[in-house]
C-alpha cells in the first residue's frame, strides 16, 4: 500500500544535521508497521514528511518521490498529546464534523449525526451528549478517543498514530489500542504505530521498524525483531524495560551495551542491593486522610456537595522505605502526594511526620517543612523556569532556607549537579537546552538542594524513553542508599513500581483498596481492580 525509499531529512543553519538518513520501508493494507526508538531517533519526522506536515526548515530527499496523499483523507494521523492537537474552544463534535465537511460531500446535519455515530463507534460514553463538549471537560482517554474518530472518520487508507497512549493508563491504553486495532480491521486501514515501548510494539505490529540517531538499525517481523533481536540496540531497548527478575539490579541502559552482549551487564548476585532495613519509628504516618473538592452542577452552579479524590486513608510510611501508589488516572494518586506535600488542603484527618501534624500546620511552618518533604513531579519542562538558568535555579532554595553561605552557593549547586551526574557547565544553561531525561534529573537536583527525608515523585518517569527511564530509575535508588532517602513513588505502570518499591498501595476513587509488600500485591493479588491493572499490561 504505502512504499516509502532512501527518505532523508535534513535541516541547515549554524549547525546542519540529518535527522533522519536513508530510510526505507513498506507496509501492507491492513497491516501494521510499529516504528520504534527514543526520542530524538527520527521516528515523529518520518510521520511528519508522510503527512507533509514537516517544519519549513527541513529538506526532504528520498531517491522515489512521495506518494501525493491527501491529509486528513487518504491519511491520518492521531498524535501523542491530545490535549494539544484538539481546539481548546471549540466543541468535540463540531472539531470532527468539521473534518467530516472537509472531505465528505455531505450536508451539515447528516456531518453532525455521522460524528455522533463514530463518538459512538470509539466507545464514547453517551455520543450525543458528548458532542456537545469541550476538549477540557474530556478525560485523557476520551480526548485520545475523539482524535481516534477525528481521524478515521474519512476512511484513511493509512492511519499513523504517533505515541497515541504514552501518558495513559495501561487499562486504557490497552482499551485505545484494542479500539484501534478494531477500526482498522473493519475498514482495511494500514497503520504506522509510533512508539518507544517494544512490549507494546510486541502486541499490535505485524512488523517492526527500530530507529536509532536517524537510521534503521533493525527491521523486520515483530516475531524476528523482537524474539530474535541482532542490533545491540535492539537488545538494549528489550532490557531496559523494568522486569520482574531485575528488582533488586541495577537496570541495564543503552551505554551498557556498547561492546556487551545481553548476558554481561547483570550485576552478579553478591552485588545485589536489595531493600534498605527500615526503621520501626515510622517517618510519616497518615491517618483517615480526605481530600474534598466542591462539586457544582446545573445553571445556577449551586454546590450540591463534595467530590472525595482521596477518602479516608491511612497507612504508615518508614524512613528508608519506597513505598509505591498505582491506581488509574482520576483514583486520587496525584492529589495524594499533593497533601502530603502541602500543595493541596486536607479536610479531615491527620498526617504525622516525624511526630508532627502537617494537616495542622500554617503557611509559615510548611515553608520550614519543606525543608524536610519535597516533590518531583511528572514534567519536568513545566516544573522548571524557562526565564531562568539551572545555576539560579539550583541556588534559589539554597539562599532562601540559608542551606549554605552565599560564598558557597556555585560550588554546592555544582556538587548537586554531580550527583544527578550532569557536567557542571549545566550550571549556565537554560531548560530548553537539555533532555527531557536531563531536566527530569535537574529537577531532582533542586528537590535535594534543600537535603529533603522524604522524596515525593508524582509520576516522574512515565513520559520517558525506556533507556532514559532506567537511567532515572537507577539514580533514584542510588540518591536512596546514599542519602538515606524516603520515597512514596506514584506511578500507574506497574512494572516500575515493582521494581522500584518494597511495599505497594493500590488506589481506586479516592481509596487504599489494597496493599502490602510488592511481591504479595502484584505477584498476588487479591482484589479484581489489582488483577485488572496487572492484566492490562502490554
């Protein structure tokens, strides 16, 4: 169907660069090709070029020219932030109708009655209601949904769907990817999937495709590439994904494989880490916790009453501990770790760290405490001031809680550098010039700048590449066995929480629906929720 060769995409200026270099592939009606790599390695500027959608800068050369598709209707494409790509002020149903009156001869009711019927095909609660919505009144799934309809709604002979459920649920990224599957069965659709997760690629691709620094490093069947891997790269992105025989080992990274087979960067036995003993005293103790938000409803926005995103929970919390929370998005992780955190109100109960009340504190006692509690959250770009330099940021805190004498404020934002091993020129630089795994440990950086007990991380590592992912991992438990780190580690992907945790907690609306020592949550589980999420994972 679709026969893409010698494709090369460049870019000039100050600093030339090919950024993707004589790539060839083909695909099949009704087939899918799974392109993988990380970020960076080409994989969204070959689904830019196929859309024609590529920035004004880039030069594209490819030794056959492109087949002169037609965007929006013979292909189409569903991106990785939804949010983003929808009309923030416009109504759901409209944005897809009017796709539809694009493409489609039809009048304008008949456009309107066939969005409603393809909101009804992506599994869409209530189609005519949710026609009438906006993108922000939308769960992270239903927005990917409405891409999803936004999309096939025309009949593509090919869909590309670039990292379409990074940042979603492993329940509803297997409900997105199964929908997908559906869709392009029914209509005989050929699809590009995006992504950097190869269990993923594992269990939707006929082919596959792995990218690295711009070039095909591997392509071939799913069941050759994947079971059979020949590029070490290949091989490196397979191991870095957290496993359950690696809990206790350090994870391997890309680097490790530079010269080594699969086999060789295990850590033998007797280097094995395992748990820190923790201590008896626990160092946070939460008691019947609720966290409420007024629910308003209907014209006159009376307040009916409240919305419970966390309802009377407790558990205790020792020093030297992980302690992992999954649940799905909307069960009341984030708004948990916020609490506790002192960036959200708490309405009933108590939280005791080192024997005192943060549910009772004032303002001005929390900003001493944070001292002791600080939070890594999910992005790292929108965590860190674009105006200001990694240097200034580092040191802000260090001057504001008097951490050390004003003459030393370089050398220690240096030596906090150091330890999330980034090269002490960072300290001039400004975000937009590193990684989004070199921010992410910036972000760290400034979190330990204040020598915190206890570590919240919302979420800070589920938008990263596999191999930046076990580079953060491995930092993590590294700043622990150093520092004598706590951490509570919310995270929805279960194979980092098992990796990473000595107990787990499971939330479902607002509640502890289960919990204990990883191995017993997640090896065996009780509850049908916890079998659930276990089930989903790709």
């Amino acid at each position: 169907m679709l026969s893409v060769s010698g494709l090369t995409i460049s870019f000039d200026g100050e600093q030339p660069f090919t950024a993707v270099k004589d790539l060839s592939f083909s695909i099949g009606r009704g087939k899918t090709l799974a392109i993988v790599g990380e970020s960076g390695s080409g994989k969204s500027l070959t689904a830019l070029a196929l859309m024609g959608l590529l920035p004004p800068k880039a030069k594209l050369q490819t030794s056959e020219p492109l087949i002169p598709l037609i965007r929006g209707k013979d292909v189409a494409m569903v991106f990785q932030e939804p949010m983003s790509s929808l009309n923030p002020v416009m109504k759901v149903g409209r944005q897809v109708q009017e796709a539809i009156l694009v493409h489609q001869k039809i009048a304008t009711a008949a456009a309107k009655s066939l969005a409603i019927s393809w909101f009804g095909k992506v599994l869409l609660p209530n189609p005519e209601k949710m026609y009438d919505r906006y993108p922000h009144e939308l769960s992270g799934g239903q927005k990917q949904r409405v891409m999803i309809a936004m999309a096939m709604c025309n009949h593509p002979t090919l869909l590309i769907a670039d990292e379409p459920t990074t940042a979603l649920d492993a329940t509803v990224q297997q409900e997105i990817v199964r929908l997908m599957q559906y869709l392009q069965q029914e209509h005989q659709t050929a699809m590009i999937f995006i992504t950097h997760d190869l269990a993923l690629a594992a269990g939707i691709a006929d082919d596959v495709l792995v990218m690295y620094k711009g070039e095909a490093v591997e392509y071939g069947t799913a069941e050759q590439v994947l079971k059979q891997p020949l590029h070490t790269y290949t091989k490196a992105l397979l191991a870095c994904k957290p496993s359950p025989e690696q809990k206790g080992y350090r994870l391997p990274v890309v680097a490790d494989f530079t010269g080594h087979s699969v086999t060789d960067i295990y850590i033998p036995e007797s280097q094995k880490s395992g748990p820190l003993p923790a201590d008896s005293a626990p160092l946070l103790e939460v008691r019947n916790l609720g966290v409420w938000y007024a629910a308003r409803s209907g014209i006159t926005g009376k307040q009916p009453g409240h919305f419970k995103a966390v309802d009377d929970v407790s558990f205790t919390l020792r020093k030297g501990e992980v302690l992992g929370l999954a649940g799905e998005s909307g069960c009341g992780k984030s708004t948990l770790g916020k609490a506790l955190a002192g960036l959200a109100p708490v309405n009933t109960g108590q939280m005791f760290f080192n024997g005192a009340d943060l549910a009772t504190l004032s303002t001005r006692e929390w900003r001493s405490m944070h001292r002791q509690i600080q939070m890594v959250f999910q992005d790292p770009y929108s965590s860190l001031n674009p105006r200001m330099t990694i240097g200034e940021m580092l040191t802000e805190p260090l001057m504001i809680h008097n951490i050390v004498p004003r003459s030393e404020l370089e050398k220690e934002a240096k030596r906090l550098l150091g330890l999330v091993q980034l090269p002490a020129d960072a300290f001039g630089k400004y975000p937009h010039q590193f990684s989004g795994g070199q921010r992410q440990r910036i972000v760290i950086a400034r979190a330990l700048s204040l020598r915190p007990q206890l570590l919240i991380c919302d979420e800070s590592v589920s938008a990263l590449d596999v191999s930046i992912q076990a580079q953060i991992l491995n930092l993590l438990k590294d700043l622990q066995h150093e520092f004598r780190l706590t951490y509570l580690f919310i995270s929805h992907d279960l194979s980092v929480v098992y990796y990473l945790s000595d107990r787990v907690m499971i939330m479902q609306a607002g509640k502890i629906i289960e919990s204990g020592d990883a191995a017993s949550v997640l090896k065996h589980p009780k509850e049908d929720y916890t079998k659930r999420l276990i089930a989903a994972m790709p």
